[in-house]
C-alpha cells in the first residue's frame, strides 16, 4: 500500500471536515502525523513515501486540494482510530434493518426513505438537553477561535456547520428550529470570517449567506445584518483587486470590527466573551496589519516594519493566509 501514490482528483468544496479536526484533537501538528502515516504505511509493507512529501500530501487533503486514494483512506482512518466515512472521506454506510452500519455490505441496501426517516428521527429527538449541548459546542469553538484563531478551529466548526444545516433541514418543531436557526447563523458567521481568513472570498461569500439565511429564519436581524455587511466588505475587497490592491484593510467604506463578543446566538444566557477571552486574535491581527498598510502608504518605514513584523507573527499564529498576502504585497 503506497501511501506516496494516487494523490486523487482536484475538489471543489473544502476539505474533509473531521480530517484536520481528528488531527488537532490529538494535538499533532501535520508533521507529527505524516511521521506517523509513514510508520503506519511501513508496516503495511509498502511504504515509501517520505515524511516530508506526506505532509504536502496531510495537507491537500485537509485542504480539499486532493482526495486520498481508497488505500490512503484505510491508513488515514487506522492512523486515527476512526473509519474513512467518520473522517468524512466518504459517505458514511447506511443503518441496517438492526441499527447498525453495514447494510450495503450485506446486500440490503437502505433507500432515500431510510435515510430520511433516519435525519427526522436525529432531528425529532433533540431536547433542552440536546440543544444546549450545540450551544456549548459552538461557544467552545468560538472561544477556541478568538484565541487561536482559524488554524486551531476551522475543523471544528465546518464539521459542526454541516451538522446544524443537517438538524435544520430536518428539523420540524418551531421553537426547536428557531433555536437551529439562531445557531447556525452564529456559526456561519464565524464561517465566513474564517474562510476570508484562509483567502478563500468565494465560500466565505456562500457562509455569510448562510448567516444571513438562518438569522432570517430565527427572526435575528441583528445577525443577519452583520453578514450583509460582511459580505459588501468581500465585495469592496474585490473592488480592489481590479485596482491592483486587493484586501488592504483600509481600502474601501468603513465596515464593522470583528466584534469582541460571542455571536448573538450564543450569548443568549447573558455572558459575553470579551472579558474572559480577551481582545479576539482577528481584531489584534487586523489592527496590526491596518497599522502596517498605513504606515507603508505614509512612508514611515520604521513603523511600517514593526507593525508588519507583528501582523506577521499573528498571521501565521491565527492561519490567516489573507493577511499574509498583505503583507507580501507591501513587501513586508
């Protein structure tokens, strides 16, 4: 099993969404778990791809620039003591006349009716309980965001985008579904932000219709304002481009500052992040990459240095590609 061949075709969504998240939770860094794939591989009898080129590949797939091979799937999935459908590499096998996965296997494969009974029933069965789990999972997320930034939460929170369009589209109790809809506008939200941050303005434009969407849905004005907004603001950096200078912070109308807060949706029981989370990581590294722009267009060399230098070391910390190109359009 050659874990170095078959990098598979080109995607057009991103990447897997348990894929990087499953890596993370073990606290690997793609290095570490290329090392790791190629042991794997080794002792399989065929490996032969180096480290180093496994981790160009760790990260294509995370990326959803490749797809692994049907082998490559095996490994990944050992690697990480899941299965291929659970890292999201492929669809995951319908429940069987049991309850159990495998009924493709076994030859009585379930229909489109099997499957839909089997989301209403997911849908049907969310509680209080249920709920406030999600919202915990997405304050977690959104916490883990303003600290780290977009490198450390993608993962997480595209898989639980998915999840809550899922719950909504199945969803057909009305006080259930404003509680969906009023989650997954914050999640989408954030979504979009960080999709801008990996210079992706295309699905970030898709996630704050999302946001849009579902704070629509749940009556959420407020929410779906600010996606309005932040869509006009990928508008504007487009704008720019055309010009010549694409994403500079201080091109374009004014437009809101990431807010230091939790999403509207999750700040429903009263507990604003700000004071425990600090000044988000986004908004540090905006400031700094609006003070080197600045700077830069002034003249003022010196100050222009040291606030990229800054917005540089946020930039990688955070996985911001966008403010990275900034900067290398100034030179910097």
């Amino acid at each position: 099993m050659d874990v170095g061949d078959g990098m598979g075709g080109d995607r057009e969504r991103g990447g897997p969404p348990f894929l990087r998240a499953a890596r993370l939770d073990r606290g690997w860094s793609q290095a570490h778990a290329a090392r790791e794939l190629a042991r794997l591989a080794e002792r399989a009898g065929g490996g032969s791809a180096r480290p180093g080129s496994l981790k160009t590949q760790l990260s294509r797939w995370e990326n959803g620039h490749a797809t692994p091979a049907p082998g490559q799937r095996a490994l990944l999935a050992e690697l990480y003591g899941s299965t291929p459908a659970g890292l999201g590499l492929e669809p995951a096998a319908p429940a069987g006349p049991g309850g159990t996965a495998g009924a493709a296997r076994t030859g009585s494969a379930t229909g489109p009716g099997d499957r839909l009974r089997a989301a209403l029933d997911r849908a049907a069965a969310l509680g209080d309980t249920e709920l406030g789990l999600l919202r915990e999972q997405l304050r977690t997320i959104v916490a883990l965001d303003a600290r780290l930034g977009t490198a450390a939460a993608h993962g997480p929170l595209a898989a639980l985008v998915e999840q809550l369009r899922d719950l909504l589209e199945h969803c057909v109790h009305p006080e259930c579904e404003r509680v969906l809809a009023e989650l997954l506008a914050g999640a989408a939200l954030l979504a979009g932000d960080q999709e801008r941050d990996r210079d992706a303005p295309d699905r970030a434009w898709i996630a704050y219709g999302l946001a849009a969407g579902a704070a629509h849905r749940a009556g959420d004005r407020g929410t779906a304002e600010r996606a309005a907004r932040r869509r006009e603001r990928l508008r504007t950096e487009l704008d720019s481009e055309d010009g010549g200078d694409r994403g500079d912070p201080a091109d374009g109308p004014e437009v809101e500052r990431y807010p230091a807060r939790l999403p509207v949706t999750v700040e429903l029981d009263g507990h604003p992040a700000g004071a425990a989370a600090g000044v988000p990581l986004r908004d540090r590294l905006e400031e700094a990459l609006q003070e080197a722009v600045v700077a830069h267009r002034a003249g003022r060399a010196g100050e222009a240095t040291g606030a990229a230098a800054r917005a540089r070391r946020l930039a990688l910390r955070a996985g911001s590609a966008r403010a990275l190109a900034v900067l290398a359009r100034l030179g910097r």
